[in-house]
C-alpha cells in the first residue's frame, strides 16, 4: 500500500499563500472522510465546503463557484461520475479530483475520458491529493488568464477596428470634397477656356467621352478611366491666353500667330502645375503633351514614343479626330470616310500605333456617342477651332 500522510502530520506543512484563497468543494457520503480531508486541505490554506452527496454538491457549486471539486464515485442519490459530467458540462475549466475506494482500470479511464483531473484511490495520499490539486489550480488560472487576455485583446481589436474604420470613413468623405472641390474648379476654369473660344462645351464633352472610350479599349483601369475622364476637358484651357484674333480668325494662321497659338500648351501647363492634387497633375499633363507626335515632330517639346505621357497620346488622337469631323470658322466638317483615311495615314507617326488602332476599334461607339451628345447640344454651335493650335 502506497504511504500516505497523516491528518496529524499536517502540522508540519507549510501553508498556501496567493492572493486569492481557493474554494475547494469536498464531497463524500463518509463524514469522517469529508471531515479528514477538509481539515487537511484547509490546513494548506485551502477554503474548503463540504457536500454529503452530488445532488448537495450541484448546490454548492452554484452557490459558491469552487476552483476544484474532490469527489468520491460511491455515493447514494448521485453518484461521483454524474456528478463529473454535470459539473463539466457547465464549466469544463473545473478541476475535478475523483477518489473511491474500489478502484479499477476501467472506472479509472472513464473518470479521465469525462474530464476528471486525476484519480485517488482511498485511502487517500493526501501529498497526492495536495500536489494533483496545486497543478489543477494552476493549470486552471493559466487557461483562465489565457482567456481574458484573448477577451481583452478581442476588444481592443475591436475598439481600434472600430476607430480605423471610423477614420477610414472620414478619410474617404474628405477625399469625395476635395475630389469635387477639384473637378469643380476644373469645371470652371473649362467654362472659362469655353467662353473664350466660342465653344458651347460640345467639343469638350466629346473629348472626354472618346477619351475615357479609347481608354475603355485599351484596357486601363477603372481608376486610371476616372482620372481621364476628369482630366481630359483641360486639354485646351491654355487657350485662354491666346488672343482672340488669333483664337477666332476665319482664315489660315501666318507662321507668326501659328507660333503663338502653339503657345496654348505651354500656358496650359502653367495654369495646371505646381499642384499636388493627380486630378490636377493628370490635368497638366494633358494640356502640355496632347500635340505631341509618335515620331517626335509635335509641340511644345518634340517628344516621341512613349516618353509622349499616355493620357497625351489619348487625347491627341480623339482631338484630331474631333477636329476634322467638325466645322471650324475656317474650314468645312471632313466626311466620316475622309477623315478615318487622314488618321490612318497618322498611325505611327503623329499617332501611337496601339493607340490609333484601339481607336480604329473603338470607333462604332465613338460615332454613337457623337450623337448622344449632338442631341444634347442641339443648337449646333461650332467647337472651338482645334485645327488651329
């Protein structure tokens, strides 16, 4: 027979110390035993409550949430094992000590397999007792703490997700304003470039649908099409520091005032710079390179290829396009077929390639959308003359 220490010898034994005293429910039909181990156990610095059955057991736990349970199987009314899987059922965290006096292997395995810490024969080993209840313990208020602190960070994930998502959404409502604070200064200063070339904004309108068109086709993506879209009507605003004579004269341009008219770009690109704002940059870009060429033989800086920036290579084409289909106060509107033949001639050399066959492509769509916005304009005003940059 294993040894065991006395009750008497308790004495000797050094008492458990914490902060918090653990409640330590001891359950047996036997009041000697009851009583033998819960003087032991509150000798080591234990809080003990007694239960003289499992049915005065499930009371107790109620009443008094204990750390751990020491059990004996045998008893009337309910015994040990149900009163395991009850307890266990509620709060599985519970360390549940079960002691009989007819052990076996098989009770044993089912005692541990339905959640019992640890199982004592009787007479029990009260050193065994002791130690198998102080791991419990701390395994329990290990798995505990692990639970809060995963609560506590829960919430704090939460909280700051809740705060990221709050700050997000403002973020984006201020991006919104300062998008239409931008597009609605591009807005006007479009009105403006309109009102000086005589352009009730059919042209413009036309620019930016074939543009965001062409762009559709080539397959850039939605936020680059957006930025077109709203960048694109900015391609002409250096207009405004031509002067009208030139602007607006009915015949063909002297070499000297075509020089000036050249100028539009540059003063477009001074109007436009020096801002952080990519509506506004994309805007710049736009007014400065659209008369670029593919070979190089544009203006204002004799760019070729692709250092010619792509929005510019886009809204070069669509121009062009624009421009011959078009009266102008110094020349007639160019058939569909005559002016298809002038582009083509243009590919790969006042046109990207790619871009010009994507508009090639685009082009049944295009002839649509010339019509809605005819529709729109129905007072056939002329477009500003963009043959006379």
């Amino acid at each position: 027979m294993a040894s065991r220490q006395r009750l008497d010898d308790t004495d000797q034994l050094d008492v458990a110390t914490g902060e918090e005293c653990d409640h330590i429910l001891v359950v047996d039909d036997q009041d000697a035993v009851c009583q033998l181990l819960s003087r032991y156990l509150s000798r080591k610095g234990f809080d003990v409550i007694q239960a003289r059955s499992g049915v005065e057991a499930l009371d107790k736990v109620r009443e008094f949430s204990p750390t751990a349970i020491v059990t004996d199987i045998r008893m009337p009314d309910m015994d040990g094992m149900e009163l395991l899987g009850r307890v266990m059922s509620t709060d599985p965290d519970m360390i549940v000590i079960m002691t009989t006096g007819a052990p076996s292997v098989d009770l044993t395995i089912d005692a541990l397999r339905s959640g019992a810490s640890d199982f004592l024969p009787k007479p029990v080993d009260l050193t065994r007792l002791f130690e198998s209840l102080s791991r419990g313990i701390d395994r329990r208020k290990a798995r505990l703490a692990s639970q809060r602190h995963q609560v506590t960070l829960e919430k704090r994930v939460r909280r700051r997700t809740a705060a990221l998502s709050q700050a997000l959404e403002e973020l984006r409502r201020v991006n919104v304003q300062l998008k239409l604070a931008y597009e609605g200064s591009i807005e006007l200063l479009r009105r403006t470039s309109a009102l000086r070339d005589n352009d009730t904004g059919a042209h413009i309108d036309r620019i930016r649908l074939f543009a965001v068109e062409v762009a559709g086709t080539i397959g850039l993506q939605e936020e680059e099409i957006e930025m077109l879209r709203a960048a694109s009507p900015m391609h002409d605003i250096g207009k405004i520091g031509i002067p009208d004579q030139i602007l607006q004269k009915p015949s063909s341009l002297t070499p000297e005032e075509f020089e000036t008219m050249k100028q539009h770009t540059i003063i477009g690109g001074r109007i436009l710079g020096g801002y952080d704002a990519p509506i506004l940059q994309a805007s710049e870009q736009i007014a400065l390179t659209h008369h670029e060429c593919w070979d190089g033989s544009g203006y204002p800086n004799g760019l070729s290829g692709n250092d010619i920036p792509l929005f510019g290579r886009i809204v070069a084409a669509v121009d062009v396009w624009d421009a011959l289909t078009h009266e102008r106060c110094y020349k007639p509107a160019f058939t569909y077929e005559k002016s298809l033949e002038l582009m083509k001639q243009g590919r790969g050399t006042r046109f990207d390639p790619d871009i010009l066959d994507a508009f090639v492509e685009a082009l049944p769509r295009i002839r649509e959308i010339e019509e809605q916005v005819r529709l729109l304009h129905a007072d056939g005003s002329v477009a500003s003359a963009l043959e006379r940059e």
